[in-house]
C-alpha cells in the first residue's frame, strides 16, 4: 500500500482452521478487529472470514 489506512480483508478457506489462521497472521502484523466466526454459503465448498484491518496503528493498540 502507497500509505496506511484502513481495510477489509476477505478470506476464502477450505475450512475454518485454515480461515481463522490466516487471520491470526494478519493481525500479528497490524491492529485488526477480528472476525469471531466464518459463514457459509449452502452448496459451496470452504468458509469466508472477513476482518477489518487498521494498517496506520501497530498490533496490540
């Protein structure tokens, strides 16, 4: 990114360990409010998990 902000992440996964891993990653790297749950589309394969990241503050703030 040009300069920090905020975001919306969206995470497709396989499943919910894998979608709630990635996020974990994520937030060891900037502020995150994070998802407490996936969701599931009926008659798709895998999970989402969508979280919210604030890249101008550090993780732990």
């Amino acid at each position: 990114m040009a300069e920090p902000g905020l975001a919306v992440v969206e995470v497709a996964a396989a499943d919910d360990e894998t979608a709630l891993a990635i996020q974990e990653l994520l937030a060891a790297r900037c502020a995150i409010a994070a998802a407490d749950r996936t969701t599931r589309k009926p008659g798709a394969p895998g999970v989402r998990l969508r979280c919210f990241l604030d890249l101008s503050q550090e993780p732990g703030l």
